[in-house]
C-alpha cells in the first residue's frame, strides 16, 4: 500500500484526501497595479510609532505627496498653456469713446475724451528714450524669455495674501496685458498673460514687442503711446525728446495717476526721485555715461496738463470731482477709464451749482481789485452737502480754463472759529478732566467759563507756556471781555476765551477725534497746541458742509459723495458708496445744533436769518485774520463758504485787512455769509 501510494505520487497522481480533512488553498498571485496601490497607498497614522511621531510623514511619503503635486500642477500648466492661443486682434483702440458725465437727474453734464493715441516707429524713439524705459521696468527685456517667474511669484503671493497689487511683469508681458487683455490683477488673468507671452517671445522680435508696448502703454492725461506723451507732456514730437525727459516719461508707466508732477506737490516729489534712479540705473546698466549723468541736475518740468475745451465754468471741477471718486471707490483702473465708454451718474443738481455760481458772482461785485490792493487775489470756494453725503453743488474758483485749482476741495485755509463747534461737541461727549489722573466731569450748554479777553491758558500744572517762555493767552474779537459766560452762548458769539481753556480741558486729541468721526480729514487737523481749539484746522468746504450736516442729521454722519451710479456702454459698474454711522450722540448733536441756531438768532451769524427761520450756523474768523468762513445748513442741506487771499507766487495766505473796503481793524469778513444767505435762501435750496 505505501508503495502504490509513493508510485502514484512519482507519477504526478494527487492523492485523494482523507475524509473530513479541508483541502490547503492554492494562494493567488496578487495582479501588479493591486500591489503597486497597496505600496504607494500611505498608512497613516504610521504604526509602531507612538505619540506626535505617528503623524509625521515619512520621507518616502513626503516625496511621493511633493511629486504628486508638482506633477499634477505641471501637467495642468502643458494644458493650459496648449490651450491659449495669441488673440488675433489688439484691444480696439478704434472704438475708444467718450466718458459721458450725467446730472442728478440724468441729464448731460459733460463729455470727455477721446483717448489720445499715435504710433511711433522704433527707430523714431531716441535709443536712450528707449533705454530710460528698459532700465525703469525690464532692464534684461533683450535677455528673458518674456516673463519674470520670480516676479509672478510676487504678484501671485501677493493675490493670495490678500496684499497689495503687484505687477511683476516683464515688458512682453505688460504688452500682453495692453494689447490683449485687461488690467485687472487676477490669477487666471496673470497665467494666461504668462502663456501668451511666452509664446509671443517665440513668434515676435524683441524690437516689435518694445515697439508695441511703447505705443500702447498709458502715461496719463489721456495719452496711449509714448508718441502722444511727448506732445502732452513736452509739446513736441517724440524723435525731439533728450533722455532726461525720456527718464521722467519712463517714470510714468509705474502709474501716472501717482507720478505726473502737475497733480499734486507728492506726486511731483515722487516724480523727482524716480527720475533721479532711472537716469542712475541707466549708468548702473551700462546705458549712460556718469559723465553725461551729471549733465541732468534740473528736474525736466513738463508743461502744464491741457484744460479740455467743454469744462468751463465749474462743469470741470465738477467732472475733476466726479473723476477722483471714480478712482478712489471701484475697482476700475485710471488707464481703462481714459479708454472711454463710461457712464456717470453724479449727484450734483443742475440748478443748485448754477444758483451757488450765482450768489457768489453777485458779492464778487463788491471787489475792486483792479482800484484796491486789498481786493487782489481774493479765492472763494463754496460746497452743499446733504445729511446722506450727497454732493449737491461745488463753486471750484471763477472758471476751470482760468483757475484750474479747486477751493471746494481746497485744503489750506484754516477753519478758524467755524472749528469751535467741534470743540464743544466733544466737551458735551467726553467731559473735562482738569486734574491730571482725576475723573472725567460733565460739562452742559449751561456750564461757565471765562469769557475775558487775555486770560491765561491753564493746564492741570498750571498756565501753559510756549516755547518762547511766554504764558499763552486768549484774545477776543475787539479785545472785548464777556465775564462769566455760559458755553452755549460763547459758541454763538465766538469767544475765544472759553473755547480755548475748554479744548484744553477736554483734551486737544479728543478734540481730534470729535472732529475727525464728524467728517474733517485727519491729514487736515492742525498741530495740538492750545491754538487749534480756534481753528488752525485747514478743512476743505466739502468736508466742513458734510462735518456741518452731521449736526443736522443728529449726529449721524455719511461721508461726502459725487457719484451716484456707472456704468460701461450700459452694464453697472460697482461704485462704493459710504454707510452712514453715528458719530455724535443724539444729544450731543442736538445742544450743537441749539448753539448753531442761537448763533443765527443772536449770535454772530444773526445776517443768516435771511435765508429762513431754520438757518443754523456759524461764522469763522481765521488766525491772524487769513480766513473768513461761513458754515451751516438749513433741512437737510449744509453749505460752506470759505473766502482767502493767497500770494500768486509764494502760495503764502496773506490778511483779509481792509477786503471789500471794510476798516482795517475789522477780522474775518461778511462775504461768506453773504454768499450762504443769498444760496441757501433761494427757494428749493
């Protein structure tokens, strides 16, 4: 039996198994991309480790989590970049339009444009102009490949942190973006302006994509093209341009909104320092001669910024207005904005701007300033408000082709005693504190003060010196002396005694910050001396109406605005308009708003009463007598008027003595309220 049983097994015949016993299963052969799986598949937590140490990756799991990502982003970018295509077509320059600026009720104010643009040939443009604008933005332009990885990791670092726009952007790809594309700093717009790029550089010169970008960039003042810069900002042709004026016209394409030096006295500072480091980069590169460097010491002042023919009259401060809101609250970039076709709506009323005009052409006629010196060189600038922020009405200067500035939104004429009702708003708030670390007390219309003329200033130590050891004291109008004076009383009569010790009792940044929550800029506050109680403030008349209106509205305040709706060829545009916030007290705004209405009544303000039983406000007399001011509202309506002498040349105010040929020891004058009476009392006003 056993030798069968081995025989059969040498003969490869399987033994019959014992009853009851299971049979042994023949493993199976695991298929490959099974194991493969199971191998790359991470086992996690990891086991026979214990604690924090279970979830820590191993090596061979961190590169296998690295190469997937890396392989998967790369094989998104091939598709991408295999899917974009090089438009067939510029952006249409052909159908660039006008801006089209609406009144309140929809009506046509203006029209702007169209956009200036002229092409120039590469060899037209001097090789150091050229160089002045490679040095400024691109200087390896003839050495990249098109784009700038590691300034695109910049831009996109900055999208994602949410921080500020970046461009990163070589030359080609900024010629992508104005010829192709758009300006907005999106992701997928900054990876397609990458891929066309790349591929731009593969198919174009070097010297056709300089000669694009020259020809499409914008440099502000409506220009596209450096050809249509030279003329805006040099008057000649761009063949004519020597590479200092290359150098400022290259600092413009980092944005001329911040750099042309005919907006403002920053921009024109920026614009000397970039001008400086292009013509010093451009040694640095090999481009210029130090020699010749030190040749251009004198900045290239560029000619004044032309007036457009149809904005007369205040309709350019109006647009100018409109234009900076624009900026300042949408999303919409000044470059795509001179491109044309918007539309917008403004809040100012046709009707009110030519009757503000109007009132302030009728007290004009009371100057003599071809007979009288006191007469030359007045300004007047004028601003309705309503309590929501609208901006109903501006009066910008005598004509926007004569007088380009404008006073509505001028910032250098001090408040003067129009600013003491802020000071007492904040006294009515926050209380007074007169022992230095003692509690705060309250304070009320009827609380006294000492109305004398030269009392002594006090702090908590004692009387205040200045820095010239002379203890500062406050002096009235006429040197006259009120005694013990209620709060209330001393607002409306403008006393400066009390005024003055009550801003130092509550507090001169306290003072600030009433100010500030009811409308006045925090850049426009004077310097926290005892002095600023009485107004060495310089707001503007726009925001001293809308400061105002915060009283009428029981101390709510909304931020001023020109801008109602836009649109583009007919599709909304978002334009920010502010949210009204409570700044003062109900309360607090209704002892100011019973001050200002006393002033009316039987204050300094009593010539206002004119314009209707409702007036409230208050008048203001400038330091050393450089101001005069008128500010109030009726309803919902609140107007300022402001009214200054400037020296043309040292743009230094001078003295309101002898204006309009009141006596010489007269302060402040009785124009500005003349103004507001005449305005505000004209029936819908």
């Amino acid at each position: 039996m056993d030798k069968k049983r081995h025989n059969g097994a040498r003969a490869g015949i399987k033994p019959t198994p014992a009853r009851g016993r299971r049979r042994r299963a023949t493993p199976r052969r695991a298929l490959p991309g099974r194991a493969l799986l199971k191998k790359l598949r991470p086992v996690y937590p990891r086991p026979g480790r214990t604690g924090y140490r279970r979830w820590i990756p191993s090596w061979r799991q961190t590169l296998g989590l690295l190469g997937t990502v890396v392989g998967t982003l790369a094989a998104l970018v091939a598709i991408m970049y295999a899917r974009t295509e090089i438009p067939a077509d510029l952006n249409a320059f052909a159908t660039q339009q006008d801006n089209v600026y609406y009144w309140a009720d929809g009506s046509e104010m203006a029209r702007t444009g169209p956009v200036d643009r002229q092409e120039a040939a590469l060899d037209k443009i001097p090789e150091k102009v050229r160089w002045a604008a490679l040095a400024a933005e691109n200087e390896t332009f003839y050495s990249d490949s098109g784009v700038s990885p590691s300034g695109m990791m910049r831009a996109v670092t900055r999208m994602v942190s949410g921080g500020d726009r970046q461009g990163g952007s070589t030359i080609t790809q900024q010629y992508v973006k104005n010829a192709y594309l758009n300006q907005e700093q999106t992701f997928t717009r900054k990876l397609t302006e990458m891929f066309i790029a790349i591929k731009l550089d593969n198919k174009m010169s070097k010297s056709d994509i300089l000669q694009g970008y020259l020809n499409t960039s914008w440099y502000g003042r409506g220009s596209y093209g450096i050809q249509r810069a030279a003329h805006a900002y040099y008057g000649k042709d761009v063949s004519q341009l020597d590479v200092s004026e290359g150098a400022l016209l290259a600092s413009l394409l980092k944005g001329a909104a911040l750099y042309d030096p005919a907006v403002s006295a920053k921009n024109h500072e920026r614009a000397v320092e970039r001008w400086n480091w292009i013509l010093d980069r451009m040694v640095t590169i090999g481009k210029l001669s130090a020699k010749e460097r030190a040749t251009y010491t004198k900045f290239p002042e560029p000619k004044a910024p032309p007036k457009p023919a149809g904005l007369d009259g205040q309709t350019g401060y109006l647009v100018d207005t409109a234009r900076a809101y624009v900026s300042a609250h949408t999303d919409v970039s000044d470059a795509d904005f001179d491109l044309g076709g918007y539309q917008i709506r403004t809040t100012f009323e046709k009707p009110r701007v030519e009757s503000l005009a109007k009132a302030v052409a009728d007290v004009r006629q009371g100057l003599e300033p071809g007979t009288r010196d006191a007469d030359k060189n007045v300004r007047i600038g004028a601003a309705s408000v309503s309590t929501e922020g609208r901006i109903l009405a501006l009066y910008g200067g005598p004509g926007y082709l004569k007088q380009g500035f404008n006073d509505a939104n001028s910032t250098v004429v001090p408040a003067g005693t129009a600013f003491g009702p802020f000071v007492y708003a904040a006294a009515l708030r926050d209380g007074i504190q007169r022992e230095r670390g003692g509690p705060r007390t309250p304070v009320t219309p009827a609380s006294v003060y000492n109305g004398d003329d030269k009392v002594a200033v006090r702090t908590p130590e004692g009387p205040y010196w200045d820095r010239s050891g002379k203890i500062v004291k406050a002096v009235n109008d006429g040197n006259k002396s009120w005694g013990q004076i209620p709060l209330k009383e001393a607002v409306a009569q403008s006393v400066n005694s009390p005024i003055m010790q009550l801003g130092m009792d509550v507090g001169l940044e306290r003072v600030r910050r009433a100010a500030v929550q009811t409308g006045l800029l925090a850049e426009s506050m004077g310097t926290q001396v005892p002095a600023f109680s009485l107004g060495t403030s310089t707001p503007s008349p726009i925001r001293m109406a809308g400061a105002y209106a915060t009283f009428a509205a029981k101390g709510m305040h909304s931020e001023p605005y020109s801008v109602d709706k836009l649109s583009r060829n007919g599709d909304a545009v978002a334009v920010e308009k502010p949210t009204p916030a409570r700044a003062l007290p109900a309360g607090v705004a209704a002892s100011v708003d019973d001050a200002l209405r006393e002033a009316v009544r039987r204050g300094t303000g009593t010539a206002a009463k004119a314009a209707g039983s409702d007036a409230a406000g208050k008048t203001g007399t400038g330091p050393g007598n450089k101001s005069a001011w008128f500010a109030g509202y009726r309803g919902t309506t609140s107007t300022a008027v402001s009214l200054f002498r400037i020296d043309p040349t040292s743009q230094e105010l001078l003295p309101l003595d002898g204006v309009g040929g009141a006596a010489k020891s007269a302060t402040g004058s009785t124009y500005p309220i003349d103004i507001w009476t005449r305005y505000m009392g004209k029936p819908g006003n």
